[in-house]
C-alpha cells in the first residue's frame, strides 16, 4: 500500500477592474487593461491582461513543479522499499546460508570427539529462532521461520505470513513476496522467501510421516524440493519515511523559493516590457476618444523604445491627425445639418400654424350658412310651414341631414385643429361613465334600430367614476358607437362593457364586422386616414383620430384589437376620479 501524494493548486482570483463612461460607452481606465468574463452570478468581471499572463505562468510553474515534485516523490519511495528489499534480501541470505551450514555439520555437532553421538538441540530451526532473538535484540529487525503447519506456537504465522505461505504453495516459482503492514508508526516493511526441502534437511522433515524425528516432533514426510516453510523478515520503516518526509521537506522549500522569484522575475518583466507599453497605448487611445489629440512626447519616446510598439505609435498618431480632420469636417456638418433641421422646423411649425388657422378660419365661414341652412329646412318642414309636395318634402329632408353631417365634419375638424394646438381645454369633474353611455345609446340607438343591429350594454353598478369632461367622454363614446354600427352588417351586433383596473376605468367597444388587418391598426387613428378594408365605405376619417385625441388629452390611452372576418374591439382608458394623475 502506497501514500497517496497530491499537490493542490493555488486558487487564484482576479481583481475587478475599473471602468468609466466616455460618450455613452465604458471604456478601461488608462492603466487598467482589462478582459472581460462574467461571475456566477452573471455580473461581469473585469480580469487585466498582465493578471491573465501571470495567472497562466504561475499555473504552468505551479503544475510543473508539483509534477516533477510528485514524481520524484514516487522516485524517492520506489527507491526506499527497493533499498528495504535488499537489506531484507541480504538478511535472508545470510540466515538461510547459516541454516544450510548448521544442518550440514549436524553430524559433527552432535558427535564427540570420541564419535559418540549425543543430540546437542543445535538444529537448523533452534539456531535460527535463536539467532533471530539476539538479531532482534541488536537491531529494530525481525526475522523468523514460519509455516503453515507449525511445531512450535511462537513460529506461528500471521496473516500476512498465511497468505504467504499460500501463494509459495500455488506458485512454486515465486521467490518473494513483499508488502506492509501496520499504519503509521507502526507500519513496517514485509519481506518473505520460501524454504525448499534439501537432502540435510530429511532427517528431521522427511518420510516416513509421522515417525519421531531426532527432536522427538513427528515428521512431516516431504520430499527433496518441496516447500518447507519460510523465512520472514520484518523490517520498521518509520526511518525511512522520516528521511523521505525529510527529503520532500526540502525540495518542496527550494521548489516554493524558487517559484516565488521566478513569479517576482516575470512579474517585473511582464509590468516593465508588457503591461507598461500597453497601459500607455491605453492611455493614449483614452486622451484620442476625449478628443485630444496631442499625443504627449515622453508617452512616445517611452514607446519607441520598443520594437513592438514603435510602429504603433506611428499608426496611432496617423490615425490622430485623421480623426482630428474628421472631427473638423463632422463639426461642420453637424452644424450645417442641424442649421438645415431648424429651418425644416420653423418652416414646420409656420405650415402648421398656417393650416390651423385655415382650419379654424375655414370651419367659421361654413358654421354661419350651414347652420341658416338648417334652420331654413327646419322651418320649411314645420307643420306650420307652407304646403309642401311630398317631392319637395323629401328633398329638403335630403338638404338638412346633408348639412348636418357637413356641420358635424365641420366642428370635427374644429376640434381636431384645436386638440393640435393644444387650445382644448377640458373642464375636468367626477364623470359617471353609466349616465354618459345611456345618453350616448339614446343618440345611436335610433341609427341601430334602422340597420336592425342590436346594442348592448353592461356596466358594473360599482365602477367608480372617472377624472374627465362629461361632454368629451360623451363624443368619444358617439363616435366610437358610431363607427361601430356604421361597420356592422344589418343585423349584427354591437357591445359595451366597462371595468376598473387599478387606478384606471377600461371601456370596449365590440362589434361583430369585418374587422380590421394588424397593419392598419395604427392607421385608422391617424386624421383623414382610413383602413384599407374601409376605403369603399362613407366617412372622413375624423372619428377615430379625434377619439384618440380626446382620449390622450385626459391621460388615457386607445387601441384596437381585431383581426379580418372577426370583428373588432375598441378599448381606451380614463383614470379614476381621485387616483394618479396621468400624462398623455
């Protein structure tokens, strides 16, 4: 089992950068040259070039070092178990040659001088656990000789030792087995090789099983070449790894050291050769965008001194002098431009004053004859009126409702001209919408009742009143209900319905016509303008766009929702008496 060794990566964060406003856009600051990414949070984050170069520098020096540092790490501990390897190797050799010698004078051993035989307990087993006692004693090393079947309970084998023992049964090839065991302190360094039957070794371990050997222990019947046992050497490793904690110690100083001046080093190079130049090409560009032009000298010489920037330099003065020129030439234009739109504008407004007063003298001059006209046919059709032929009756009625819609165009245009000049004003009270559609059905009514259309109307008896002028809401109303019945095939169907949302009272206006295409939506609103769908039907296209005129002027607003085949919707607001006030 190995350590497991990591390095972990400096978490680096970049500073947020500044940023100014300069003719409506963010620019960086002169010396602030700035990336841009964005946060977590989506907030953007402003990251210099010269933060970025040295994020990736310190993040390859960082990565290289701790790689390196890693892998000699791994080299040092490789090293480590393969030195514990050949002490271990070294230390079974000399034990096993010492049982190999023991076992080939046993004879001489247990013989006295005279050849009389006398066992002497000195067999290869007793020397070596002997051995291993004063090994132990004389150094923190351990060895002894183990089996899976044992003779005495202090050669009893471990875990580590059983599956040992298991592997040199099921591979008789295999010289070695190496490992650890323990953890800390306590972890120590495993070292195991077998033990082959040899000829010496028969007397004790050979056939016949089961007889008494010279020890008195029963004989276990190998054969020559078979596994006898094995030795195991336990080796502490806590030297080893102080020296290795030791070794990493002083590497991971000298690495941190070392980084830290290069980072200091490349820092100083990249502010002096990289981040300095760029700045002050910044900071040039920044004072051109302010509109001066004037590049300061040492800015230049400081700038020239380099290979990269000096051709920079003479592309940013030339681009310089070119801007000033066009900035000479885009003042004059501008100036020119803008003299020719306050022409336009004054031509504008004396055109509009001119039209409105045409407008307002024009409608004065046709009110007095229009209105002797009506009476004149009102007279004339009065019961107390001379006697009239039904040919000459039907004709005057034709003269007086031809005037009145003529009186009707005229004050509408009145209005309309009014509304623009803004001298409407509006004599603002606590208006109830209900009374207001009850006098303008008792108006249309008649008019839907000829065309056999059916007017309904339904407002909340809770609605709240609203801000306005009784008599524009009035015109509003007749002319949206108007308009409605005037579009509605015979037979169909008309609806109002009122709400209050808020501060505000929605009134719609529904009809079941033709209805209207999305893009003439905003045309219908527009003076003497008329849908295309409406082109071949009576009218003059005042109604709406006085409509929308009135409605704006109480802070209101109107729309249209409608679509071909589907009929139409007329909808404008009027705010509550006592809410907010609002501005057309």
């Amino acid at each position: 089992m190995w350590h497991e060794w990591c390095i972990s990566p400096w978490s680096l964060r970049a500073p947020k950068g500044q940023a100014s406003r300069f003719m409506g856009k963010h620019v960086a600051e002169p010396y602030d040259l700035t990336m841009n990414t964005t946060a977590p949070g989506g907030e953007p984050v402003h990251t210099s070039i010269a933060t970025k170069f040295m994020i990736g520098v310190t993040a390859a020096l960082v990565t290289v070092l701790g790689v390196n540092l890693g892998l000699d790490i791994r080299q040092q501990r490789a090293q480590a178990e393969e030195d514990l390897r050949e002490q271990a190797r070294m230390v079974a050799t000399q034990v096993i040659a010492m049982r190999e010698f023991i076992a080939r004078n046993q004879d001489r051993i247990n013989r006295d001088s005279h050849g009389h035989f006398e066992f002497k307990y000195l067999n290869p087993a007793a020397v070596g656990r002997g051995v291993g006692q004063i090994f132990a004693e004389m150094s923190d090393y351990q060895y002894k000789q183990t089996r899976l079947q044992v003779r005495m309970a202090e050669n009893m084998p471990d875990a580590f030792e059983v599956e040992a023992l298991r592997r040199f049964a099921s591979h008789p090839d295999l010289a070695e087995v190496v490992g650890y065991t323990g953890s800390g302190q306590d972890r120590v360094f495993r070292y195991m090789v077998p033990l082959k039957m040899e000829a010496s070794c028969l007397p004790c371990h050979g056939p016949p099983a089961g007889e008494p050997d010279i020890a008195g222990y029963p004989k276990e019947g190998l054969q020559v070449g078979e596994l006898a046992g094995a030795l195991s050497i336990t080796i502490p490793t806590e030297r080893f790894e102080a020296r290795l904690t030791q070794s990493t110690r002083s590497r991971a100083t000298v690495i941190v050291l070392a980084t830290g001046l290069s980072l200091a080093l490349i820092g100083f190079l990249n502010h002096q050769l990289v981040a300095r130049p760029l700045a002050a090409l910044a900071g040039v560009t920044r004072r051109i965008g302010q509109g001066r032009w004037e590049v300061p000298e040492e800015v230049v010489r400081d700038l020239r001194a380099h290979q990269e920037t000096s051709p920079l330099v003479d592309a940013i003065q030339a681009m310089s002098d070119e801007l000033q020129a066009l900035y000479r030439n885009l003042e004059q234009k501008v100036a020119e431009r803008t003299r020719q739109l306050q022409e336009a504008h004054a031509d504008l407004e004396a055109l509009h004053r001119s039209q409105t007063e045409f407008y307002s003298a024009m409608t004065h001059e046709f009110r007095t004859p229009l209105t002797s006209i009506i009476g004149f046919s009102q007279l004339l059709l009065s019961p107390g009126g001379d006697p009239l032929t039904p040919g000459q009756r039907e004709h005057l009625k034709d003269i007086l409702e031809s005037a009145q819609r003529l009186l009707q165009l005229v004050n509408d245009l009145l209005d309309a001209s009014r509304l623009q000049a803004g001298q409407m004003p509006l004599r603002i009270a606590a208006v109830d919408l209900g009374e207001a559609v009850q006098e303008a059905l008792a108006v249309v009514r008649p008019l839907a009742q000829q065309r056999e259309i059916t007017v309904t109307c339904h407002i909340p008896a809770d609605l709240p009143l609203v801000a306005a002028d009784d008599l524009r809401v009035l015109q509003i109303l007749l002319n949206l209900l108007s308009n409605a019945i005037k579009f509605t095939q015979v037979g169909g169907e008309v609806a109002l319905t009122a709400e209050a949302r808020s501060d505000l009272v929605q009134v719609s206006v529904r009809d079941n016509g033709p209805g209207i295409p999305p893009e003439d939506h905003e045309v219908i609103f527009q003076l003497f303008r008329r849908g295309s769908a409406h082109e071949r039907t009576g009218g003059s296209g005042l109604g709406l766009a006085l409509a929308k005129l009135l409605v704006e002027l109480h802070g209101g607003r109107i729309w249209v929702e409608s679509r071909p085949g589907c009929g139409s919707t007329f909808h404008f607001t009027l705010p509550v008496h006592g809410g907010e006030p609002r501005c057309p």
